[in-house]
C-alpha cells in the first residue's frame, strides 16, 4: 500500500475523489445603505454587502471558476413583520440582488433561499402564532416568494423553512406561473443544529428568534427521518436535495446519496466556518490544508457539491499553478 503514497504522482493517479472549483456555490449577505462591507464578527473574513458591491464579490467568484452563489438578506429591522410582508416585496433586498447580479454576469448561477426567517420579527422560518408554526400558512406565503424571485431572474429556489409540503406546492406555483425551468433545491435534511449561530448574526435574525426551531427542523439523533424527508421532496419534484449542516452530517450525506443516487448537496454552515477560521487565527490549525482537507471530505461522502463561506479562498486554492 505505501508504495503507491511514495509520489506526488501516484498520489494523484490513484486518488479516489477530485475537488474542483465547480462543486462550490459561494453564499452571499446582502445588507442595506451603499458602498458598505459590514464584517461579520463571528465569521472572520465574511462581510455583509451592499447591493452596489455585489459586482465585485461576484466577479471574484466567477474569475475563480465557481458556477452559482447564494443570497441572504439583512432586513432592516423595521420591515420585519409577524407575516413577513416584506418577503413578498418585488423590490426587496434578494430581488434587487437576483436582478443586478443577473445584468453584471448572465452566466452566474443565482440559487435564492425560500424561507421566512430573515424577514419575520419572530425570528422563525415560518409564521408563528401562540408559540406555534402555521405549517399551510406558511407554505402559502413560500409558494408567493419563490414565484417572485423567479420573476426576478432567480434559477433555483432552495426552500430552507423544513415545512411539510412545500416542494409541491412551490413546484405547481412555479409551473402556474410560466418558471417550469426554475429548478428547486430542497434542505431535505435540515437539522435543528447549534451551528447556525454565526449566520443568525450575519442576517440579524438571532436576537428576534424566539424559542428554538425544534418542532420543524430534524432531531440530530435521527437519520431515518433525514431519509424519509428526502424521499417525500423527491417525490413533491425537488431537483436536488442538501444536508445541513455538513461535517457533522457527513453519514446523512452518505446514505442519501447511496439511497436515491438524486443530486445531493450540503452546507458546511457558518458555525463549521467558525470554528476552521477560529483555530487558524489562534494558529492550531494550518489555513490552507484545514480548507481543502474539510471540503474534501464533503466529495469523499457523496455530495455532488458544497456551500462553503470559503469558495472563493478554496477555489483559488485549488487553481494555483
């Protein structure tokens, strides 16, 4: 076995798995006011954006080979309601960014999260009343947002709100509405996870979040429920399927892909960002090896592509010589 570990060479012959920068899709805050790149403090590195200098992130992302990105808003607390009106604005952050995006680079991939939780005061993905989720309420709204993103320019919706039936529902919206080749890219398997912390920071939903998410996202403990998710989004016509959060996850990642063989994603979150950036900067990890060696691993389980806050710093990585 050493034998074929002794060269560079036959290291790269006989390797088993390959990352390149097509498996990335790089995710992107967007904020409000002009010319402002806010630092996330808890994701070193990551900064939330202005509208205006979107062309420069992005242009970054497609010099580096990286085929789609992924947008999330901060809302200005202000126009955060009970029933997230402003998730159905026309003119809101995301379509504002799906549009400009669209005009600066036509060949970018422009993939929108479908979810409630960056414009709804309560902090959740979904409405809230009397400490519960209205599941069908909520999907109605959802159906609305998708189709106006679409309108937008948008190519994939990817719902992030884990409410039952939703990929079916969006999926006739869609196709009502004339986007019968705006695919659909489902958090399948959406684990109630304490690694999400970092992004509630960056789309200043954290402090609005009341209760946890719990009663709609999946118990950690599980896998069989990841698995009976997936098959009913595939089933409702998801395109392609994610896991979220991912190195903690990399066993659901395995399984669905082995199980369905559909196009399987994941999200290496911001709270897995964190701690990689946390230990460089106190210098217990190496920056260039921890990235590539953790994406990796994401390829080596089965995912067809990753979510990753470091797309670009990977990429770039990758493409050196």
């Amino acid at each position: 076995m050493r034998r074929n570990r002794l060269y560079d060479w036959t290291r790269r012959l006989v390797a088993e798995n390959d990352l390149t920068s097509n498996d990335f899709i790089l995710p992107i805050f967007v904020g409000m006011g002009k010319g402002r790149a806010d630092p996330i403090p808890s994701m070193p590195g990551v900064n939330r954006i202005s509208i205006d200098l979107l062309d420069d992130i992005v242009g970054e992302a497609q010099e580096a080979g990286i085929p789609a990105v992924i947008i999330f808003p901060e809302i200005d607390p202000a126009k955060k309601t009970p029933d997230a009106k402003e998730a159905l604005n026309p003119d809101n952050l995301v379509c504002q960014s799906i549009r400009k995006v669209a005009k600066s680079y036509p060949e970018m991939g422009i993939i929108c999260d479908a979810a409630l939780d960056p414009f709804n005061s309560d902090g959740h993905d979904g409405l809230l009343q009397n400490n519960l989720i209205l599941n069908d309420d909520t999907v109605e709204i959802l159906c609305k947002q998708s189709v106006i993103q679409a309108e937008a320019g948008c190519h994939i919706i990817a719902p992030s709100d884990m409410m039952d039936g939703r990929v079916g529902a969006i999926r006739k919206a869609l196709d009502i509405a004339g986007f019968k080749n705006v695919g659909i890219l489902s958090y399948a398997a959406k684990y109630a996870s304490s690694f999400y912390e970092p992004f509630r920071d960056a789309i200043g939903s954290k402090t609005a979040l009341k209760g946890d998410k719990k009663t709609y996202q999946i118990n950690p403990a599980n896998i069989d429920e990841a698995l009976r998710q997936v098959a009913q989004d595939i089933e409702e016509g998801a395109d392609m399927v994610m896991v979220k959060p991912g190195m903690p996850y990399l066993d659901v990642v395995s399984r669905i892909k082995i199980e369905f063989g559909i196009p399987t994603l994941a999200y290496q979150v911001s709270g897995e960002y964190a701690m990689i950036k946390g230990a460089v900067k106190n210098g217990w990890l190496d920056n260039d090896n921890a990235i590539l060696e953790s994406l990796l691993s994401f390829k080596r389980a089965g995912a067809d592509a990753i979510l990753t806050y470091m797309a670009v710093e990977a990429s770039k990585l990758l493409n050196k010589g």
